[in-house]
C-alpha cells in the first residue's frame, strides 16, 4: 500500500531504476514468499523504528501516554475514515521516505505538468533603439563572451550552470512584486504568479539537465559565486528600473534560445550522444517513453522562448508608461 502511496506521489518513472529484485515492502529479499533467519530479524526491526519515526514526526506535541492511546483507538476504529483517522492509521503501514500527515495533507506530485508548445516564434527579435534597450541589450551580449569562453561546445554542462543563473530573475522579480503588493495594499495583475511560475520553469531545466551532466566541484563553487553576484545586482536592477531588468532577461532569452539551437545541431551531428530522456523531464513535459535528449532540448527551447515574449512583454508594458499590475500577466504561458 504504502509501495502504491508513492507512485501516486511521484509518478511511475522513479520506481524504473529500481533493482528488479524481489522484494517486500520492506526492502527485504524473500525466498519462496518466506523471510528467513537474520532477515526477519531486520524486518522487526525495521518496522518497529518505522512506526517509532512517523510517531515522532507526527505528534511532537502529545505525550508517549496519549500517543499510545490514540492508536489503540485507530487500531480499535477502522471503521473511521475522516483524514485524521486515515491518516494516524497509515502510521503502521509507512515505507521509508513517506510523511505522513496528521494534518490530512495530501501530496500530488512535487511538480506542474504540461505540454510545451513548440509552434512558437523562435526567431522573434526585440531591436535595442532606445539607450536603455541598447545597453540591456550589449550587456547581455558582453555577458556571453566569458561564457563562450568557459564551456566552449560543453552545451549540457553549460545548458546546467546557465539554468543556475536562468532560474534568478523570475524569483527575484515575483518576490519584489510581492512585497510592493503587500506595501501599496494593490493587486498584482497576476504577475507576481507568472514570474514565479518562471523561476520555477527555469528550476525544473536545471533539475533535467542535471540528470545529464553531472556538475564538478569547481562548477558547484562557481554557481555559488555567480548566484552571491547575479541575485544582487538584479535585485537592484529590478529596484531602480524594472524596464530595463525585463529587457536584460528579454535578451538572455533569446541567447538562450541560440544557445539551445546550437545544442541541437551537436545532437543532430553526432557530436553529443542523443541518450534517452531523463524521467523528469518525461513527466514534466509529458514526453512519450522513448523520447530522447533532442526532444527534451526542443521544448527548453520553446520554454525560453515563451520567457523571452513575457519579458520584452512586460518591458514593453514599463515603456508604455503603465504599472505591470494594469495589464494581466500571461499566466501558464510556457
Ligand atoms: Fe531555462
Ligand atoms: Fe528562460
């Protein structure tokens, strides 16, 4: 049951990398539907600690006495099927890595899932002509120089570090309409949610292509220090003129989007292996079982894409002379 808990929680997939050992719920090889010697003595234990743990993750503010109660009343009810009850009776049958809630809680997949929509534009250009637009615009060109230089033809580590860096603005922008929100006692127009919805795009692109290229040492100590930079001075940026970091995120999406083409014609010549796609981003994309690293790549593309619309959209909203709040926010755009 609890085996089932957690494949309604995180999806099939994460059980494929599962040895294909028989065993019971436990973890525990059985031989002949029978446990054995030393491991029915672990299975005793396992299960005793099992119920030890859950009980004190799930009612630190009652006593060993009262606790004690309360499950000989669920044992004694199981008839009663209110959260609570269902709940405090799951502590007896909880597998290792499952919480379970006193609070009726119930956990859907820790992700969004979604079709990418990969008839967008991808060649759609923002023209730098105001002095603004021109320096938003060369310092994401200067920005791209260190960067060429660092990973050369490396796309997937690169694709990992820049998605580091990708999944800040949105964050940052939806945090300070946040708190404007809070500050002015005015609503949002939505665009706290999409620029949050952003962020979390952008995270889950790190999360695949983390999958596929594993970050080094120095490359973890390098997203500590661009993120220490970046996060600040687009905090300011976004403080002193949210038209032009917009505009800045606009042009990093459409760097991106170069960026990704590039990674596909590597693909395409055999320069990079096209391995399968990871789990995550077949759940996440709704991909079909035998998609490969291509298609994965083509529909990060199409999310860049979209993120490069909804900022030069929401520049664009700023030049206009209008507050984001005045024009609703593109929300589920991907
Ligand atoms: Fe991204
Ligand atoms: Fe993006």
């Amino acid at each position: 049951m609890a085996r089932s808990m957690m494949a309604h929680i995180i999806g099939p997939r994460h059980f494929s990398t599962l040895r294909p050992v028989a065993r019971n719920d436990t973890g525990i090889k059985v031989v002949n539907g029978v446990m054995k010697g030393p491991e029915k003595a672990v299975v005793t234990w396992i299960r005793y600690f099992s119920v030890m743990s859950s009980r004190n993750a799930s009612t630190m503010t009652l006593s060993n006495k009262e606790q004690n109660k309360q499950d000989e009343k669920v044992q004694s009810d199981s008839a009663d099927t209110s959260p609570i009850a269902l709940s405090s009776r799951n502590n007896s049958n909880n597998d290792k890595g499952v919480v379970v809630s006193y609070w009726g809680i119930q956990t859907p997949k820790p992700w969004e899932t979604y079709k990418a929509d990969l008839s967008i534009d991808l060649k759609k250009h923002h023209a730098p002509v105001t002095l603004l637009d021109k320096f938003a615009y060369w310092t994401v060109k200067a920005l791209r120089f260190p960067t060429d230089l660092f990973f050369q033809k490396r796309y997937g580590c690169r694709a990992m570090m820049l998605e580091t860096v990708a999944a800040v603005p949105g964050m940052v922008g939806g945090m300070l309409l946040h708190c404007k929100s809070l500050r002015r006692f005015e609503h949002s127009g939505g665009w706290i949610k999409a620029l949050l919805e952003e962020a979390e795009n952008e995270r889950m692109h790190l999360m695949t292509f983390m999958e596929v290229t594993k970050p080094k040492w120095y490359e973890r100590a390098l997203v500590l220090v661009v993120q220490g930079i970046f996060f600040n001075a687009y905090f300011v940026t976004y403080l002193l003129s949210p038209k032009l970091a917009h505009r800045i995120v606009g042009y990093l999406e459409e760097e991106a989007i170069y960026s990704y083409t590039q990674f596909l014609k590597e693909l395409d010549e055999g320069n990079i292996e096209n391995v399968p796609a990871p789990a995550i981003a077949i759940d996440y994309w709704q991909l079909p079982q035998d998609a490969t690293l291509k298609d994965v790549v083509m529909v990060v593309r199409a999310d860049e894409a979209h993120h490069r619309d909804v900022n030069h959209f929401a520049s664009d909203i700023h030049y206009q002379g209008q507050e984001l709040k005045e024009c609703p926010a593109p929300l589920g755009y991907h």
